[in-house]
C-alpha cells in the first residue's frame, strides 16, 4: 500500500466523534444488511433512507436502525451499478443477464405494490450509446427531475430532458422515456464524475438572478460545463478548467453550487466561469463527498507507520502501542474538511479501508471493508465555539456561526468575548472594532463603563457616535457624547455632530414628513445650553423647528429678546398658534421679561397672535391716553435701556437648568398644511405679565375685543350708553365656543378692573379729563351687558373694592336688588360726616329710589318707614315724606294698622301725635266696616232660621202640604192628571218627567252643584299636606278658609 503524503498545514479541530453503529437486534454486531459488505454494489441517501444495492440486482430501502423497511429485486439475475434518488423517484442503472448493455429503470418509492412489496415501475429502457455497449461509469439527476445525465466509460455523456413531464404524463408504456442526446463525446478520456449546478433560490446583492440549469462534465483531465436550460442550451460544452480527476473524486457542492475537484495535490472548485478557490491538501484521494459546508475526503489504504506525516496517522500508532500488529493491517483516512471557513473538521483512521460514506438526515456514516458501520457525529455549535474560544480564535468562531447560521445576537456575543479579550491584551482600538458590532444587541452601558477613563476617551467617542449613527442613542448617550466633546473643547467635532445629516421618514402618501436627527435632540438641546455652546444649542434649536428652545435660548441664555420677537414674526400665525396651543404658551413664559425690554412690540407681537388675524390687524381706536405703542409710531422712543444682562441672564439660566432634568422634553411641532381652522390662543394666560405695564394692558384687552369680537366702548357726546360697531364677519369662527365664551367674558372683567384702576391712579396724577373719560366706559361697560358680556358677580366685587358707586347702584339694578341700593344709601346716611350743608344728603338718595322701585317691590316701604323713624334728625328732615309713606301703605294695604304701630313703637323717636289724625281715622274706618259686618250677620242669621224651619216643616210626617200649583213647572200648561208633586212647592205632568226620576228636575242642577262642592270639600279634608302647605303660605286666611268649608269639622259621609 501506499504511503500518505504530508498532511497540510491546515487548522485541525475534533469537531466530530465515532460511534459505532450496531445491529437493532444484535448489540454486538454491525447492523445485519452490512456483514455481507463485499456484496454491496453501490448506495444513495435520500429522504426516505439509504438505499443499498447488491451485486444480485436488488435494492434495500433501509430504516432509522438499519434494517431494511423494503426489499425488491430491480435487476433479474444482476447488478446494480448505480443509482439516484430525488422526490421520491429512484434511477437505477444496472446489469442483468439477458441483456448486453446496460438497462435504465425508473422507480415511484411512494408507491409499493402491495402483491410483491417492491415499488411501482414507472420506466424501463436501455441505456447505450451507439451499438456497442460501454459500462456507465457515472449519473446525476436535477433536483427537479427535468434533466438526467448518463456518463459512459467511453467518454460520452447523454441527456435526458423533461424527464419529469415524461413520468407523470400519465403514460403506462415502460418506454416512454424522451429521446437522449449525447452531448458529449471524448473517447480518449472516461466520464469520472457528472454534477447539476441548480438555479439560484435567490437573488444576490447586485446580481441578477441566476435561472438556467448548468452541467459539470469530469473526465480524468478536465472539467467541462453545459448550459443545460436557459438562454443558449444546446450549445457544445466549454472546458471550464485543465484539471480532471479520477472516478469518485468530484462530488457536486450544493451549497456552493459548484464542482468540487480532488487530486493528490490539492481540492479544486469550479463554476460555470472557470476554477475557483483551491486548496493546497496534499495526500492521494479515493473519494470525495460534498456534505452541507464539508467535504469528506476518503483516502486508499495504507500502512501505518510512526514516521508518516500525516498527525492522525501518528497519533493512531501511538495509540496502538503494537508497531508489529499495526504494520500488517491496512487502513484508509476519512478527512471532514470545512471548505468555507478552510479548517479540518475532522481527521480519523479507519482499519482495512473505507467501502463507502454514506448520508442520512445530515448525519455522517463510514461504512469500512469490514463491513463495520460508524456514526460521525457532529459536535453541538455551541461545543464548536467553546474550542475555538479557549484557544482565542475569535475570528474563526464568528466565521463558523455565520456559516452554521447562528442568529445575530449569538454572533454579537462572540464579537462582544473577542472585544473583551482585546481589551484585556490592552488593544482598546481592536476591542472597540468588536464591540461597534455588538450595538443592537448588547446594552451600551457594557462597553461605555470599560471606556470612561482620560486615556480611552477616543475609542468612547467612536462608539458613541456609532450609537448615534445607527439611530441607537437615548438622551444618555447623547449627553455622554456631547460631554465629551465640550469637555475637550472640540468645536470641530461638536460641529460635525451638531450638523449631522437627519433622517427623513416618507409616509403612507409618498410624501417626506419632517427631519428628525441621529439623536435626541433635546438632549443635545440641554447639554450644548449648558456648556454656554449657545450658538449650537439655537442652531439646532431653529433647524429642526424646535421654536420653544430656540426662545428659550435666545431669552434665557442670551437675552436677545428682539431677535426672540423676530424669530415669532417669521414663524407666521398659524405656526406660532399651533406653538402655542400645543404646549405651554412661550410667550406666556417669558411675556415678562420681553415685555420689561420691548413692551410696545411685545404687546403688538401679543395681539397679532391672540388676535388671531395675522400681524397686521389693525390696532383700535382708544379715547384714552395715547399708548406708548402710539408714542412710538409718533417717532417718541419708549424703550427703555437694555440693562447689561449677563447677571441677569446667568440667574435666569441657572434655574431654568435646575429644572431641565424634570421637565418634559418639547416634542416637534406639526407644520400647518394651508390655512384650516384653528384654536385662537387664550389671551388669559398673559394676563399676569401686564401687571407692570397697565397703559399696554389696556392697549391689548381693547385691541382683543376688538379684533376678536367685534367690540369697543365709544361714547358719545350726549350719554354714556356704549355702541358697538362690529367690523366685518370673520370666515374662522372659533372651535370652541365655551373657550372663547370665556376668554370674551374675562377680557371685559379685567378692562372693567383696569378702567377703575387707571381713572383711579389719572385722578391722583390731576388728569381728571382722562379719569373722567375711563369712569365713564367703566358705566358704558356696566350698562350694556349684552354688547359687552361680563360677569355681574366680578364686576359686583371690582365695583366694591373700587368704591364705583354709580357702578354698584347700576349692577344691583341688573340684578333686581334693590334692598341692597337702599341699605346702601342708609349705611351712607349713617356713616356720612363730610356731606356739604345744602348738597343732596344719602337720605334723598333713599327716598329717590324708593319711588323708583316701590310701587314694583311694596316691602320696600316698611323698609324705608324704619330707617326714616331711626333718628329724630332723619324724621325731622323727611316728617312729610313719612307721612305720604303711611298714606300710601294705607291705600295699597301693605301693612295693618298694628304693624305700623309696631314699626313706630320700637324706639322713642316718632310721638303718637305725629301719626293721631292717620291713626282716628284708621280706627274710624275699621269701626264701620265693623258694624256693616254685623248687618250682613245677622241678615245671614235670619235666612238660616227661616231655611230651617222650612226644613222642619217638610221632614214632620204629621203636618200636611197643600199644593196650590196649577201649572206645570217644565211645560208650562194646565196641570192635570196624573201629576207628580215634589215638596219644593214645584208640580209636573208625569209625562214630562223622564222614567225613574225621582228628583224635581229644576232644582236637580242646583243641589248636584252643592253636592259636588261638598263632595270635594271632603276629599281635599283628607290631603293633610295640601293644607299645611297652604297654612304656611297663607296662615290665617287658610285656617278661616278651611272652617268656612267645614274642612275642620266632623267627617260627615255623602248621602
């Protein structure tokens, strides 16, 4: 035997283990199919099982355990040669006695007859080439059954094309086979080895994909290639390489969809385009199978010896221990070779040779001359890349889980053990490369705690930008990252990151929304505002439409409050109210310190934008003191002077950074698309900033109401009464009515307020035209409170607090109270002390309004008789009034004659003589209405007897009743007979009288009035709550009522 050559120096591994094969039957033994092995002709792997075929022509269909599930004879009286397996189709090409050449036969493995157990045959003809018979020393079947490819001994090659459209045609003819066609033919070299490279599943990154069927040709001194389907079949085959190789050493790579080539010197790989990677492992090859990613490569066999080059040969000496036993036995080498990460798998003796390799369900089978069966079994993944870690070979191992096709977080873990073993050897550049590949999958947190020392500061650098690259990056990391730039004083950088391109998202419509950039951009905000990288912090700020920190910045940071202004203008109306309504008015916030530094544009920039019209509504008229808005306009100067406002500006800063941290980043705002309706800004929230600037606020309450609704106060010459003139119809009404409700309402209560407020502070300056003018809206205002919508109740509590007495009296008008306008009077009366001696004193003011409102509202009078009565000077003042008091309290009967008594005996002011002469002739009156009142009793006391003594008369059995009627009382004509009589003297013809009625019908109705009376007299006698309640209301007269009704008397039931 021959010797071994060197083995190359290729990465060896024990990715695989042996195990032995046994017999499911007999333990001890190799499975029974295999103890016969010289008399095995060939084997296939399918998905079914291995197929084993004999030199007796027959075929075994082998099980999970090795025994045969079917056995059939598919060659009388010879041998298989070779066979072929593909969807449940099995080739077999084989010998058989009575027939010279070769004999092709297609078999349905999903199909078995149940009669002889074999499976149903679909096809059986002749393979031959010309008329001479040549052995078929090779076959190859496509995956789809279309193409079948026959290589002969003599160098030639036919082709079966639409192989599969021939079997399930539905055909029983055994022949019916396309015709072949030798599409190659080279007498001088043997077909070694026959292979389809299938069309591409799919479609690699920038090229098309590849759809036609190629066929690798082998001869033992060249490798040719046939377009089998596609553009251009038919044509002859093209040589692809110069290297053949013997019979059993090329195998088709499916995974790589090419040739694999072995010789003695090394492995070829070719594709349609020539050869392509080779590999120097030297050493003879018997036979060569492709297997997943590996190449199994069987050697002859050889004698061992110690001194051979091949390790594995070596150590198996070794092992042996019997130089003398192990010289006399043969063995073959089976090498497990990962061609695409170029790596031994596997290298492993076996004695007296190696017959065959076979494969089932990924699984590695040796099959050895003496007809032993071993399992290679692969190694788990994960026990592949435990070996490769604990001898540092991270790049192999990240190369082997890509090809074992390990998930991307597995092979971002083994980056972040390569990355951790670099930065342990101290190469913090080479850890990081690694650790840039775990971003996704392995927390920041892990590498940024490795980095955050002086000296690595570079490497965090490029990791977090990575971060911020991949769109990775929290508010942390951006932090981090600006930290480290302004911390370095790296402006370039800083620079660089700041104007970052940003990604544009395209929305359902096709259409790009807005730019968001790599980062958080309000982190970057934060961090650049804190650094006093101002300029960054406003650049980013105005770039991605951050209008609220850019005014931040601008107002806190540097105090540039006109370009603050500016920048609002710009933004248009529709931008700024959206600003506005989406988060916390900016305006709202820094209203105060804008309006200190520019009020008159502030105040316009304010009604522009509560307005709700654009800037350039037109301001209204005012007939108060010209604005400095006005002055301004006029070419006089009202600003004052910028204070220098570092300080100022750094208190602001600093804690307005206190709260960052905790405050809600801003989010983007929307861009509004054309003009739709929006929700005007409530001016309310401005309210508080004005409380410096009263002459401006008054400026922007009357431009709102104005521009808003319509509303103004002019007042004319000759009253106070307001008129309103409404401008034209705004085509935006409001979307929210009760808001703006609100809004209208509290901006009239406030210029209510300020009215009174700036009459007040005029008058003490002597300005009394002004201060008059403004008393005088403040009434317009109060007066028509329809034109101009305001709360009574505020304007009640302004009025007071203010001491606008004319305002008080017109509200408590308003509101129908008018005890109130009068105790007012009379708490003046009682408080005055400065009335001047011949003016108008709050006792007139009393009797004024008591004949305004007495004759609507009778209490009053009682009212005004005890204040006129509570001091002798008021009664002495006013003794006519109080007289002409009484007089009418006696005429309208307010009051008893006893209530005034009470009313005036409660103190000493007011004598009996003063009332004499009212009260003679009360008493006078009420004696005479007395003594009528006894006639009309006893007249009613006389009609009662006399009814009853009628009554006693008409129920006494004993006394007779003469009827002197002599005419019907419902006819009229002369009564005769038969007559009927009632006893209430009244006489009919009983023809007049309906039947069965027994009641005068004269007096029926009058006595049915009085019974139904009576009957709800009773009823209402048991509605107890109905008479209390009427007991509450009306008291006596009630009582009086109910026993003039018998209400109160015994219940006497109905006859």
């Amino acid at each position: 035997m021959s010797t071994a050559a060197a083995a190359p120096a290729w990465k060896q591994f024990s990715f695989f283990d042996v195990l032995p094969v046994k017999d499911a039957h007999d333990l001890g033994n190799t499975p029974e199919i295999f103890k016969n092995v010289h008399e095995l002709a060939t084997t296939t792997s399918s998905p079914l099982g291995i197929l084993v075929a004999d030199v007796h022509g027959s075929v075994h269909l082998l099980g999970p355990d090795f025994v045969p599930k079917h056995s059939w004879v598919a060659h009388l009286s010879g041998r298989v040669t070779h066979m072929a397996e593909n969807k449940g189709i099995l080739i077999t090409l084989g010998e058989e006695e009575k027939v010279r050449v070769p004999l092709l036969k297609v078999w349905d493995l999903e199909h078995f007859d149940k009669r002889t157990g074999s499976p149903i045959l679909l096809r059986s003809v002749k393979a031959q080439v010309g008329s001479k018979p040549h052995p078929v020393s090779t076959i190859a079947l496509s995956a789809s059954l279309s193409h079948l490819a026959i290589g002969f001994g003599d160098g030639s090659v036919q082709l079966y094309r639409h192989l599969d459209q021939s079997l399930f045609s539905g055909s029983n003819n055994l022949t019916s086979l396309p015709k072949p066609k030798t599409i190659h033919d080279s007498p001088a070299e043997p077909i070694t080895g026959l292979g389809f490279r299938e069309p591409s599943a799919e479609t690699l990154k920038g090229e098309k994909q590849d759809t036609t069927l190629h066929l690798f040709i082998v001869t033992t001194n060249r490798v040719l290639c046939y377009l089998a389907s596609g553009k251009g079949s038919g044509s002859p085959p093209i040589v692809v390489d110069e290297v053949g190789s013997g019979l059993g050493c090329a195998a088709m790579s499916p995974r790589s969809r090419e040739m694999v080539i072995a010789r003695d010197e090394a492995i070829y790989m070719c594709g349609p385009e020539g050869r392509g990677p080779c590999f120097a492992y030297e050493g003879p090859k018997s036979n060569i199978y492709s297997h997943k990613t590996y190449i199994v490569i069987v050697s002859p066999p050889f004698t061992p010896k110690p001194s051979n080059a091949s390790a594995t040969v070596r150590n198996y000496v070794a092992r042996t221990g019997d130089t003398t036993s192990v010289a006399e036995q043969d063995i073959s080498k089976v090498t497990v070779f990962e061609a695409e990460n170029k790596f031994v798998a596997f290298s492993g003796p076996f004695k007296e040779g190696v017959r065959d390799v076979m494969f089932r369900k990924g699984e590695i089978y040796v099959l050895t001359n003496d007809g032993q069966l071993f399992h290679i079994e692969e190694k788990p993944t994960s026990v592949k890349l435990d070996t490769l870690f604990r001898q540092s070979r991270f790049l192999l191992a990240i190369s082997l889980a890509k090809t074992e096709g390990v998930d991307e977080s597995g092979i971002a873990d083994i980056h972040r053990q390569y990355g951790d073993h670099l930065y342990a050897k101290g190469d913090d550049d080479g850890a990081m490369q690694q650790y840039v590949k775990t971003i996704g999958y392995l927390q920041p947190s892990y590498v940024i705690r490795k980095f955050l020392d002086a000296k690595r500061i570079s490497n965090l650098t490029l990791f977090l930008q990575e971060l911020h690259s991949r769109g990775l990056a929290n508010a942390d990391h951006t932090t981090l990252l600006l930290n480290t730039y302004t911390k370095l004083k790296d402006v370039e950088r800083l620079d660089s990151f700041v104007k970052t391109e940003s990604h544009k998202f395209t929305g359902l419509d096709g259409e790009t929304s807005n730019e968001e950039p790599p980062f958080d951009l309000d982190t970057a905000i934060r961090v650049c505002r804190q650094a006093s990288y101002f300029k960054h912090a406003a650049y980013l700020a105005k770039r991605y439409k951050r209008h609220e920190d850019y005014l931040r910045v601008q107002l806190e940071d540097e105090a540039n409050y006109k370009d603050a202004l500016e920048y609002l203008r710009d933004l248009g109306p529709d931008v700024v109210t959206i600003l506005v309504l989406q988060a916390e008015s900016n305006l709202a916030r820094y209203g105060r310190p804008m309006l200190s530094n520019l009020p008159d544009e502030t105040t316009q920039v304010l009604i522009e934008l509560c307005s709700g019209t654009g800037f350039a509504a037109p301001p209204p008229e005012s007939d108060g003191r010209p604005s400095s808005a006005m002055k301004t306009a006029a070419g006089e100067s009202s600003q004052p002077e910028q204070p220098s406002g570092h300080q100022r500006v750094a208190s602001m800063r600093r804690s307005h950074h206190d709260g960052e941290s905790s405050r809600a980043p801003s989010p983007p705002l929307p861009q509004p698309l054309g003009r739709p309706p929006r929700k005007r800004p409530s001016p309310r929230q401005y309210f508080a900033h004005f409380v410096d600037h009263l002459e401006h606020f008054l400026q922007f309450l009357e431009a709102i109401a104005w521009n808003r609704w319509g509303q103004r106060i002019v007042l004319s010459d000759d009253s106070n009464k307001g008129i309103p003139r409404t401008p034209p119809t705004r085509d935006d009404p409001p979307l929210d009515e009760e808001a703006d409700k609100r809004d209208q309402i509290a901006v009239w209560n406030t210029l209510l307020e300020l009215y009174l407020t700036r009459s007040e502070q005029l008058a003490n300056e002597g300005d009394k035209r002004l201060s008059t003018n403004l008393r005088n809206k403040a009434i317009a205002l109060l007066r028509d409170d329809v034109a101009f919508p305001y709360d009574r109740t505020h304007a009640l509590l302004i009025c007071s607090s203010r001491g606008f007495t004319d305002g008080l009296v017109l509200l408590w008008e308003k509101l129908e109270m008018y005890d109130d306008i009068l105790r007012f009077w009379m708490e003046r009366e009682e408080s005055s002390t400065d009335v001047e001696p011949n003016g108008p004193r709050p006792s007139d003011q009393v009797m004024h309004h008591l004949k305004l409102y007495g004759p609507g509202h009778p209490h009053l009078y009682v009212l005004v008789l005890r204040f006129l009565t509570s001091s002798s000077e008021l009664l002495s003042r006013h003794t006519k009034d109080v007289m002409d008091i009484l007089e009418y309290v006696d005429a309208e009967k307010i009051i008893p004659p006893l209530g005034v008594v009470q009313v005036l005996s409660r103190n000493d002011v007011a004598s009996v003589g003063l009332v004499k002469q009212w009260l003679m002739r009360r008493i006078t009156e009420s004696r005479e209405d007395i003594a009528a009142d006894r006639l009309v009793i006893e007249s009613y006391r006389k009609d009662t007897k006399a009814k009853l003594q009628e009554v006693s008369e008409l129920s006494d059995p004993n006394s007779p009743v003469v009827f002197h009627v002599t005419r019907c009382s419902s006819c009229g004509g002369q009564l005769d007979l038969p007559a009927v009589h009632f006893m209430c003297k009244h006489s009919y013809h009983q023809r007049c009288l309906g039947e069965h009625e027994t009641e005068c019908p004269n007096c029926a109705r009058a006595h049915g009035l009085i019974k139904e009376i009576k009957r709800d007299n009773e009823a209402f006698a048991q509605q107890q709550d109905i008479f209390f309640a009427n007991v509450k209301d009306g008291e006596f007269e009630a009582v009086a009522s109910a026993f003039g009704k018998g209400l109160l008397g015994p219940a006497v039931p109905l006859a």
